[in-house]
C-alpha cells in the first residue's frame, strides 16, 4: 500500500475575503481538527506546499488576467491593516486582500507538488488541503472564489511537462467546473467527468458538451443513490475507455446534505463511496495515481466528516 501525502499552507490561511464569508480559513481548520480528533493525520505523509511561480499559472491563464490579479495584489500589499483590512472585488462574490496572491500561488503549487510526487512515485496519491479553490476559474476570468485553477495546472503540468498522454479529471462539488471545462475542452488527452446542482451557479454548461466532457446535470435534493448509479453508468465506462494514465480529483464537498451552499443530499458514506471507485480506475489504469484538490464545502463539521471519508478511502485504496 503506498503512501498519501497531504498538502497545505500557511499562506492558505490568511486569504479571506470579508466577515461571514463561506469561503474562509475555518474550512482548513475545521479539516485539519477532524484529522487530529480522529488519529487520521497520522496516516497521512503532510507536507507544506511551495508556492507556485507565475509562469506556471501563464501554461493554463491569460496573460492578461493574471497581469491584472497581479497589480491588484501589489496596490492591496502597500497598505496591510489587520484592523482595517483592505479588499479588491473581482465579482459579486470574490475578492482578494493583500494575501491573496501567495495564498492563489501556493494552492496551485501544491497540486504541482503534489503531482510530481506521485508521478515519481514518492507518494501513491496525495490531498491538497488549500485555499482559494480553483475549479471556477476559467482560461481569462477569476470568479466563484476561485483565482487560478489549481486542478488544470496540475493536469497539464502532468500532460505537457511531465509527458503522460492521458490523464482524467473528477470534478463532484455541488457547483459545475466551468473554469476546467473552459481550460480543457477539446484536449483530447484529457477527459472530465463530473456530476453538478442543475440549473444553479455558475449556469455556465457547454451544449453540446466537447467531445472529452461528461459533466452530468442533477436536479436539486438528489440523493446518494442516484449519483452512484451516474458514477457506474456513465463516469465509470467513459474513464476505462479513457484508459487515464494519471487522475485528478476536484474535490468539493458542498453537495452534502447540511451544506446551506447547495441543495444534494450527499452524505460522508457517499463520498467514500464515489472516491473508492475512482481509486478502482486509477489502480487497473493509473498505477494508483491520483492527486485531489479541496473545492468547495462551507458547513464546517460536515467538511470536516467528508474530507476524512474522502482521505480513507485514498488511503485504503
């Protein structure tokens, strides 16, 4: 049985972006208390993610769009308050402080560090515990609290530098992958799966859907039982015809039944459940490899609760 590192940072806690926030630092705290409580830390290799360097995020972003997140950073930096503190908005629901940057950088870095140990065969598969999230976040835009796609870096760090020809990518937060799907679509070494709330934010589904999608659309108060009979019917079939030599999850946990941030009804035996089958593929076709990133999930304890199923099963794999 090989060994699943987990991943985080500092810097990833001091991204806020308002009092009240969802997307706040608790969530990593929350997480990291759940692993403690429950003696699960101990069967995880931690290690601190670096940050990345802005010509990684370039391979997947706008120039542009990166320029501009960088020069709102530098504006925040010079006046740092910890009393007053300072916010830059990128939409409705999104804005940066003077952390934000390295806190965008270092959730990148850690998928990248992450998928390098697992490809060089250090760790079987690896959880990346960070923040912001990234899987909104398209080729040219920031938004849904997500910055740089953390998970469309790594993928095609994997695909471009690290030369695998195929690789797979799970996306099941309650919430579509629009920024993954904008990234990756028409790749055809790369296939995305996923399942998402329908009609619900950010109302974004491709149609028709590139021919390396399939991103099925549930309706509000789905329950367990029918993901998995999309999970076996559909996503199972499309990744062993894919044959994926490497697979990354987009790992959110807001379709649980006591989140307030979408209306599933997933339980924690349910992403358990999903994440068993994914390592069932990645054992006949990936030699185990798979690398996870945090997404959504904004009820603290169920967070918690289906972060640590998520991580058993990783590690029972």
């Amino acid at each position: 049985m090989g060994k699943t590192g987990f991943y985080t940072s500092e810097k990833c806690h001091l991204h806020e972006m308002g009092q009240g926030h969802p997307e706040c630092p608790q969530r990593l705290d929350a997480i990291a208390d759940r692993l403690l409580i429950t003696g699960l830390d101990v069967a995880l290799e931690m290690r601190q993610a670096p940050m990345a360097l802005e010509q990684d995020v370039l391979t997947v972003h706008d120039p542009l769009m990166v320029a501009d997140l960088k020069t709102k950073a530098e504006r925040l930096s010079v006046d740092v308050s910890v009393s007053s503190p300072q916010y830059v908005h990128i939409d409705p629901d999104t804005s940066m402080n003077a952390f934000t940057w390295q806190a965008a950088l270092s959730s990148v870095g850690a998928a990248l560090a992450a998928t390098d140990a697992v490809i060089d065969g250090e760790l079987e598969n690896a959880f990346c515990c960070v923040r912001p999230p990234g899987h909104h976040a398209t080729r040219s835009q920031a938004m849904g609290f997500c910055f740089f796609n953390n998970v469309a870096v790594a993928a095609k760090h994997a695909l471009d530098a690290r030369g695998l020809e195929r690789i797979a990518v799970v996306d099941f937060d309650v919430h579509h992958g629009n920024g993954t799907e904008d990234i990756l679509a028409g790749d055809e070494r790369a296939l995305m799966v996923s399942f998402f709330q329908h009609p619900f934010y950010p109302y974004s589904v491709l149609n028709p859907a590139p021919s390396n999608m399939l991103n099925v659309p549930l309706t509000a108060y789905t329950k367990g039982d029918e993901v998995k009979r999309v999970v076996l019917e559909q996503w199972v079939p499309r990744l062993e015809a894919h044959r994926p030599q490497m697979i990354f999850i987009s790992a959110g946990f807001d379709g649980h039944r006591d989140d307030e941030m979408g209306q599933m009804l997933l339980k924690e035996a349910d992403y358990h459940w999903i994440t068993a089958q994914i390592v069932k593929v990645a054992q006949k076709y990936a030699h185990g490899r798979i690398v996870s990133c945090l997404e959504g999930g904004y009820d603290l304890r169920s967070l918690g609760t289906s972060v640590e199923a998520h991580l058993r099963a990783l590690i029972d794999g």
